[in-house]
C-alpha cells in the first residue's frame, strides 16, 4: 500500500546548494538553495525568489557560484539559508565562512566547500524563480580528490530531507553506473 501526500517539493537526494554572489559594493553574499539540478551538460537551474539579495546580486554582476554544502559545514550552510543578505550585509563573516574572487567569474568561491561550480547568468525568470546558469568551470580543492577525481567520501556532501527538515550525508557505493545493468541486455 502507498500513502499519497499530494503536491510536496520531495525528492531524494535533494542538493543542497550554496549559492555564492558579490554585491554591488563588491561584499560576498550566499544562500542556501535547495531546489536545483544540472539540466544540461554545461548548465544548472535553481529556484531562487526575486526578494533574495542573491537575486539582486546574479543580475547585477552577471554570475554566480554553487558550493556543495558539506557534512563539516551544516551550521554555516543553513544559516547562509536562514539570515536574510537584505537584512545582514556580513553572513559569511558571521558564521567564520571566508572568500577568494573566482578567476573566471564575477563572483566568490566560499574556501571551506571544497567544490564549487562557476556560473555566468543564461536567464532568469522571476515569475518562475528560474535562475539558469552556464557552468565555466567546475573547481574542487585538493583535500577531496582521489586519483585526481573528486571524492564524495571526502567531500561529504548532503542533501535536504524535506519530508523530515533534516539534512543528511550522501551513504555508501550501491552499484556501478553504466555497468550493473548490462546484465539485462540481450
């Protein structure tokens, strides 16, 4: 038997995005977003709300960068969600979150996430809150690689529950894509 819950933005695993911006005066602002995915090859689309100083900041300067939230930050990324950029000019500085200028980008990397997308704005639509982003680079510190590939077990990613309003770690290897399935090829 299933239980039906109706329309809930409820999927497993849900990122959890940390959206990094400069604004006007150049001071580094970020935000926890949840409700995003890779949609293309080279692209990302996040929902994001016109009221976000976020909002203000991506189409101001043109880009934007998208942090993995990590297990070792939990604290710092929701608050980055919870404190309003509108109302409190100096989040990152608040919860000890430090920035380096992105070198192909308009917008900051946050140093203590070890991985981060660079984006330039392709559109945005805030009828919808349909921020799109062309991915430039893809940038992970040293401390997560293996083999010279990035390592989830280092990085330690989580995701959203939103059923549960919790966040929880990304578990254990289950399978090889592209791999365990060819045993039903014919």
């Amino acid at each position: 038997m299933r239980k039906n819950f109706g329309v809930k933005p409820m999927v497993y695993p849900m990122p959890v995005f940390i959206l990094g911006t400069y604004g006007e005066d150049g001071t580094p602002n970020a935000m926890n977003a949840a409700w995003g995915g890779i949609t293309e090859e080279n692209e990302i689309t996040v929902c994001v709300s016109a009221d976000h100083k976020t909002t203000e900041n991506f189409i101001t300067r043109g880009a934007f960068t998208v942090s993995m939230a990590t297990a070792d930050f939990v604290a710092e990324c929701d608050y980055v969600g919870i404190e309003s950029g509108n109302k409190v000019v100096n989040k990152l500085d608040r919860c000890g979150l430090h920035t380096v200028k992105s070198e192909l980008v308009d917008a900051p990397i946050i140093l203590e996430l070890p991985m981060a997308l660079e984006c330039l704005v392709k559109s945005y639509d805030p009828e919808s809150c349909r921020l799109v982003g062309e991915i430039v680079n893809v940038s992970a510190d040293e401390s997560i690689l293996t083999d010279g590939k990035i390592d989830p077990d280092k990085l330690k990613p989580i995701t959203y529950d939103s059923a549960n309003h919790t966040y929880r770690v990304i578990g254990e290897v289950v399978g090889k894509a592209f791999s365990d399935g060819l045993r039903f090829k014919k």
